[in-house]
C-alpha cells in the first residue's frame, strides 16, 4: 500500500495514524475529519472543561502530530466510499489503497435542547450554563450524570430525568445502577426515572410523558449516540448498527477496517475512550497484512466522574452480584460480577472511589 486514507480524525483516528508509523508503514497518511479541530480528547468536555477549568486538551502536541507526517483534511465531512476513493463535502476526493473508518458517533438529538458530543457542542453547553439557574437533563447515563454533577459544581439547581426505572441498568444491572444514581440524591439533584419525556418547551422546561412539568433554563439531551455511517449508506461496505466488521476490524473488503464507535465488532460495539485506542493498534494491523492476523478481545473498560466519586466498571454485568469490600452506603466499594452459570467466574467488576481494589479485581475477570 502506498496511501492510506483514516476518516474521522479524532481518538480513534489519531491512533490509527500512530499505528501506521509504529508498524512501519511509511507511505502517504491522509487523515479526513469533519471538525476543524484537530484531535482533542473528549471525557474533559464534561468535567473541567464546563467548569471552566481547562480549554480544549490536544491528544498529541504539535511535534508528535509532524512526526506523524500525515496530511490533514479538516472542516470537511466524507460523503461516499468507493473501492479506491472517499468523496468529501467540498467536492474533492482522496484516492487510496486502503481506508480506516473511524468517523465515530453523532449524538442523538431532541428539539430543543443541547446536546453533548463534541468541543462545539461543549463550548456552546457552557456558554448556556452561564446565564442559566435550573438545568433539566434527560438521561441518567454517564454523560447526563456527569452534566449533572457539573451543573451542580457551578451552583445550578439540576433535575434528571431517566425513562428507565433505574439509572444505567443496561451497562451495570438494576442493584448498581441504582448505587450509581443514588449519588445524584446525594449531592442535591433531583433524580426523576420510570417516565418518558413527552416535548420540551420553547420557553423551558421538560414536559413528561405523566403531565408534569420540570422547569429548566437550559435542557441536555444525553440519550445516547448512533453509529456515523449516513455517508456510507448505500455503498460497498456492509453496515449493521454501524460497520460491519470481524473481530479484527476487518470489513467485507479486505482493504477497508472500522475502528472506535462507529465499529460493530463481531456483532459487538464498544463506545468507550480504551476501546477506541485497542481497536486501531489490531484494525491497523490486519489492513497492512491484507487479511485477519490478529482478533480484539474487548475488555469493556469504562470510567466515570460524578460529584467528586470515580466510577469504574470492566466486563460485563450479570444478575449475580457481590459486594467485595466497602459498602455501597458508603459511596466506596467494589463488586464483582458472577457468571450466571458459574458463580465462582468473575466476570466483570465495579468499583467506586476504590482503584487500587478494582485493578486487582479486573486482573481476574474470565
């Protein structure tokens, strides 16, 4: 191969570009995104930087990212993909060997409230907190809880509201999830779940689907995000719930990999900040080796911060739960996950403010 074109130029991309260079590969980089930023990492927009306490963090400095030597297409969006080229929205196109599709997620949307996915999004999230005394966020998931507990750092009066009867019951089960959400409680957020959000008002506020009304200055909509694959729609790569590819980030061509969000991994898609940095290091791989060399085995890390607490989670959730150390009333604790056949197989592992336990446990998961 003598160029290869990334499309999406964030973590997944960047890491599919240091790849390349660290496997060897020393032909033309083209690196496609459809923001005019170039990398920064995402997991900040939530925390500091709507506290105000940072601005944008860079995933590489200026020095790593010329060492790349790659060539940077910025402020446009990739609009098809044939079997040697990607069509952009300016009306040009890149042609090359072999294609990384990294373009991600796009948040999923409500009218009338913000969303949170990108530093655009952020930047406008924060400008709206500014003047704003009651922010309404619809979904308890990491990212609305994480608004949440940024909103009531800035002093906001804050109400969730969670269609389901607990908070991140398909991530954790129902007796974690509602660990988790028992910290909006905490901190003095009022935490709304088992109901549906019918509209949200033009003049503020969040009408639900039982006749109240949440009144709100400022509503977020964190309902999650959908695969970035419209562009794709209708060409030679397979989709399904985003791009359909082996366990090695393979596609139906062998010229083409997925990696990150967007990337539906042998029936599995993996939103999160380590998924995306594992997948590029195996995608990249099998593209220069033209064929499957080597499989991703997702570990299914995930971590958050709420209300000063860290949250972490590995593995996968079962109906079979134990508490190892500390308490849940606590707000510090670890718990592992059973296999529901086997209950001696650890098969995931949650902690709270308790790292030092949760690696030690996580070593362990089948």
């Amino acid at each position: 191969m003598r160029t290869i074109a990334i499309i999406g130029a964030s973590l997944a991309g960047l890491r599919s570009a240091q790849a390349l260079r660290r496997q060897g590969f020393d032909g033309r980089v083209v690196v496609v995104g459809d923001e005019v930023h170039l990398p920064y990492d995402r997991p900040p927009l939530s925390k500091d930087f709507l506290l105000g306490k940072c601005e944008a963090v860079p995933l590489a400095d200026q020095e790593d990212l010329d060492e790349l030597g790659a060539e940077w297409r910025l402020g446009v969006r990739a609009t098809g993909l044939s079997a040697g080229e990607v069509s952009l929205s300016d009306g040009t196109t890149v042609a090359a060997d072999g294609f990384v599709i990294a373009t991600g997620g796009v948040a999923r949307t409500m009218p009338g409230t913000h969303v949170l996915r990108t530093l655009d999004d952020a930047t406008r999230l924060r400008d709206a907190f500014a003047g704003a005394q009651h922010v309404g966020i619809i979904g308890a998931g990491f990212i609305g809880a994480e608004i949440a507990s940024s909103a009531r750092a800035l002093g906001k009066e804050v109400t969730v509201v969670e269609a389901l009867p607990t908070p991140l019951t398909r991530v954790l089960g129902p007796e974690m999830g509602a660990a988790c959400g028992q910290l909006h409680g905490d901190h003095g957020s009022t935490l709304i779940t088992g109901v549906n959000v019918e509209s949200v008002n033009v003049d503020g506020g969040i009408k639900l689907a039982d006749g109240r009304l949440v009144g709100a200055d400022v509503v977020v909509a964190g309902i999650g995000a959908r695969p970035a694959t419209d562009w794709l729609a209708g060409g030679p790569v397979d989709l399904n719930n985003g791009v359909a590819c082996d366990a090695g980030g393979v596609t139906n061509l062998r010229n083409v990999v997925a990696v990150g969000d967007v990337a539906n991994c042998a029936g599995h898609r993996a939103e999160h900040w380590t998924s995306a940095t594992e997948q590029a290091q195996v995608a990249v791989r099998n593209l220069l080796a033209g064929e499957t060399v080597a499989t991703h085995a997702n570990g299914g890390y995930v971590w958050s911060d709420q209300y000063g607490v860290r949250i972490q989670f590995a593995g996968r959730a079962t109906n079979v739960v134990r508490v190892e150390d500390g308490s849940i009333e606590d707000r510090k604790f670890v718990a592992t996950y059973r296999d529901d056949r086997d209950e001696d197989a650890v098969v995931g592992v949650l902690a709270m403010s308790n790292a030092r336990l949760f690696t030690r446990f996580r070593r362990d998961l089948r």
